[in-house]
C-alpha cells in the first residue's frame, strides 16, 4: 500500500464533527485524512441543516419586519416586495461561502480530503468508493462521523419534493399558499416560521400534547403562545397517518379529524442516525436498540480503535455537541485525555423570539427531587427589549437550593441563542446564581435580563 494511503486517523464524515475533529487532530500533528461522499464539506449543518436554515430565518424575519413592524418606528415603506430567488440566491452564497472555507482549513491544516463514500473493511482499513474508483486506506484509528438522516413516518409517502424533509423545505422555487409541518420539534417551528413569514397559511400537526419536547415547559408553553399570535396553526395531541400528494395537492390523515389540504407537506419528525453501507458488520461495530454506534463513555465503539461521535451516537443530535465530542475523542487519542460536560450544552431554537437552555428543567428536577430556587425575569421589564420593540419572553434561571450552584437556564426572548452563552460558561465554571447577579452587565443590554433572573432566585430582582 502506497504510503499516502497510510494515515494516523481517518475521519468518516465531514460535518461540524468530523470536520472539527480532523482539524483539531491534525493541529495535534496527526497524519489525517477526512472522507466525505458530498462535494461539499461542512455536512448537514453547512449545506442542507443550521447555516441555510439561519440564512432563511434573517431574510425571511427582514421581509416581516419591512412588511409589519418597521411602521412602528417611523420607518415607511410602500410595496414591500418578496423576490424569493434572490433570497435563495444569498442563502446558497452563505453555504458556499462556509462550505469552501472547510475547504480552505483542512488545506492550511495540512488534513487530507478524500472525495468518496467510505466503508470499513476491519483491521484498520477504509475503503472508499468515488464512481467506479476505488481506493483503500490503512488508518491507526478510525473515527465515524457520519451524522443523521431525516426520519420518515410510516404511511407518508415521501417524494421529496411536495412531502419533504427540510433539505427541500430549504430550497422551495414559491412560497405555498398552505403548508402542512408534521412535527412541532426545531425544525417544524423554524421552517415553519420562515415559510409562514413569507406568506404560507402554515398549519403544524405534532403528536404530543406539547410543543418543542425537551424544553422546560413554561418556556415551550410561552413560546407556543407567540408562534400561534404570530400566525402558525398549531394543533397538538394529532397523530399524523398518512400523507400523499393528490394531482396539484397533497392530502395528509391524521386520527380523529378530517384530512388537511395543503400544496406543500414538510415532515420534521426527527432525524434517525446515517450507518447506511457504512461496514459496520464487517468491522464488528455494534449498534444499540435505535440504530446508534453504541460508544462507551470515551467514543470506543466495540471494535479496537474505530471511535464515534456526534448525530451518528446517542446523544442530542446537535452541530455543537458533535463538535465538542469530536474534539474530546481526538485529544484522547493523542493525550490520553478529552472530556465533555453533556451537563453544559446549550440547546436553540432561532425562531422569533429564540428559545433557548442550558442545564436541568424544572420537570428533570422535580423527578430528581433536587430542592430549586428559581428566579425569572420578563423582557418587558427590560429596556433594551423596549427599544429593540421585541419584549416577548423571559429568562429562569435554576439554581440549588441549598448551594446556589446553577443547575439550569432557560430564555425565551430576542437574541436568546446568544444570552445562553453567559449561562454556559456560568455553569462550565460551576457558578452560583449570586456570582451573575453580582457580575457587572452592561446597561442598557438584553443581558441584563440575565442578571435580573439571577437577582430574582435570590428574591430580589431591581427591576420589577
Ligand atoms: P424533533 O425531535 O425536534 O421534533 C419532532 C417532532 O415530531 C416531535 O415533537 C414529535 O413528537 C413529532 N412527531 C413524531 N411523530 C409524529 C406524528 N406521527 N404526527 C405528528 N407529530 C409527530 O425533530 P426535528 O425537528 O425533525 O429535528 C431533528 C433533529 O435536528 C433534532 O434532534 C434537532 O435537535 C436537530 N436540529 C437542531 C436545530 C437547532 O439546534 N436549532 C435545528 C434543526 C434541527
């Protein structure tokens, strides 16, 4: 075997994991390779996940607020109008933009990119196949990062393109006069939003008797208030049966009610993990009840040295948490040592206003039975939110009852993806509610409705 085909790692996979990992193992000085099927790199999240969905939500929260909140301001503007193309157009540049700097970094760090799908032969081996070419790798230690795919439902028949997963839902040529999202999860409410910002008569069908299932419930309860003021047909506690599209319509079943028309059918169901041909079998990778790489706790799978990270292992199935497993598994590699703090990841939803947590809710707690103060704080009390004109929402922070220590935040409110940030690190560094209350924010800031929150577990917040 040729020796560019001998590597010290190769990582399966170039999302936010692998490609994170690849760099992060390359800056250790290992000789790495990165193999990933698509043109592109960055995975999910760069191409059809995170990065355009975000680029949609700007412009399509642009196009709302020209058409029905800048009036309030003073600012008038006669016939707002919507060019979709272009705000596609600007979207894909986005994508481009990020997918070719992937490119760009695994180029400076030295990281070999092998164009291809890859498959495990046992001992070490990596076989990747790219059209009729074939090509075999010697790897010291393999790492799948091979992510997630959407979930499809029994009875809906999926032709990609009437009744789609969110790729389709990302790139839609006109804006559907009536929509139907199977899902009130992230990805039903963000695209959702954005389609029902451009126009769409936007229904959601979710099975629970709740939206956004995960969250703490005061936070999905008062984000589900705004989401319906602002216009999505919310109905819950509806099992979705069937979906199939009907000459120029698409017709969707649910029990107990009459079927839902709709031009478009968005399914947000969930996300199953990507092992598909990945040669798991021959390679002895065990997978656990649901179809994951059952990991131990330092991303061994059960085959000697093949490591798994991210969407494709249990776990919540976020960019971020792939990162830092990525990172951690790596470091191990190297210097025997990595380590992530599941207790630490922020979890965002970025619809309007964001919904965002780190940390316990109120209900984990309970079932625990850990004692908790809880402070809130509402944006209507705070005056950059008056200014901003976005008062919806608030902060909650948790904290022990005895220690202080913060156990959990929850914010719904504008910009809350980026004000978790704070409770993150807070929490990273094992901080007591008392330490933000006593930490100095700027004023006047969204920030401070942190603060406020972190005054309030202890009774005395200034500002209410
Ligand atoms: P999800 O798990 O968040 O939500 C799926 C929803 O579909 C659940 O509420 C579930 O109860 C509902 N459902 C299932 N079967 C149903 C039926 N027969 N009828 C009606 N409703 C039904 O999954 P989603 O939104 O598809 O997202 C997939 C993954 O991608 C998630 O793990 C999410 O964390 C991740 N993601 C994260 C984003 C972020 O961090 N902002 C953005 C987009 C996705």
């Amino acid at each position: 075997m040729a020796d560019h085909d001998h590597f010290d790692l190769v990582v399966i996979g170039a999302g936010p994991g692998g490609y994170v990992a690849a760099l992060r193992a390359a800056q250790l000085g290992l000789k790495v390779a990165c193999v990933e099927e698509e043109k592109a790199l960055g995975g999910t999240c760069l191409r059809v996940g995170c990065i355009p969905s975000k680029a949609l939500l700007e412009s399509s929260e642009k196009y709302h607020e020209a058409g029905h909140a800048l009036a309030e301001h003073g600012v008038q503007i006669a016939g707002v109008g919507l060019d979709l193309a272009a705000m596609m157009k600007r979207k894909d540049k986005v994508v481009t933009t990020l997918t070719r700097g992937v490119a760009s970094l695994f180029k400076k760090a030295g990281v070999t990119r092998i164009e291809g799908h890859g498959r495990l032969r046992g001992g070490g081996q990596v076989q990747v196949t790219s059209g009729d070419a074939t090509r075999t790798l010697e790897a010291k230690d393999i790492l799948i990062a091979t992510g997630s795919k959407v979930a499809t439902l029994p009875g809906v028949a999926m032709d990609w393109d009437r009744i789609g997963g969110s790729t389709e839902a990302l790139s839609w040529p006109e804006v559907p006069e009536r929509l139907v999202v199977i899902g009130a999860g992230v990805i039903g409410l963000e695209l959702g939003s954005v389609w029902q910002r451009l126009g769409a008569q936007v229904t959601v069908l979710e099975y629970m008797d709740r939206i956004l299932v995960g969250v703490d419930d005061e936070a999905a309860k008062a984000a589900h208030k705004v989401f319906s003021k602002q216009g999505l047909d919310i109905r819950t506690g509806v099992k979705v049966t069937g979906a199939k599209v009907e000459g120029d319509r698409c017709v969707v079943t649910y029990e107990g009610g009459e079927p839902l028309e709709a031009d478009r059918v968005l399914v947000a169901v969930g996300r199953r993990p990507n092992t598909d041909d990945l040669g798991l079998d021959v390679a002895g990778v065990e997978v656990d009840d649901r179809g994951r790489i059952a990991i131990d706790a330092h991303f061994a799978t059960s085959a000697a040295h093949v490591w798994a990270i991210g969407d494709v292992v249990a776990g919540p199935m976020l960019a971020h948490k792939a990162e830092e497993e990525g990172i951690a598994c790596v470091e191990r590699l190297v210097t025997g040592y990595g380590h992530v703090n599941y207790d630490a990841i922020p979890n965002i939803v970025y619809t309007h206003p964001e919904v965002a947590s780190v940390g316990r809710t109120e209900a984990q707690l309970k079932e625990d039975g850990v004692p908790y103060n809880k402070g809130s704080f509402p944006f209507l009390a705070n005056g950059r939110a008056r200014a901003l004109g976005s008062t919806d929402g608030f902060v909650k922070i948790l904290a022990h009852a005895e220690t202080d220590r913060v156990l959990g935040v929850h914010i719904v409110g504008p910009r809350a993806g980026d004000l978790i940030a704070e409770a993150a690190v807070a929490m990273e560094f094992g901080a007591s509610a008392e330490d933000i209350a006593r930490s100095c924010h700027a004023h006047p800031t969204l920030a401070e409705a942190v603060k406020e929150a972190a005054l309030a577990v202890g009774g005395r917040a200034l500002h209410i």
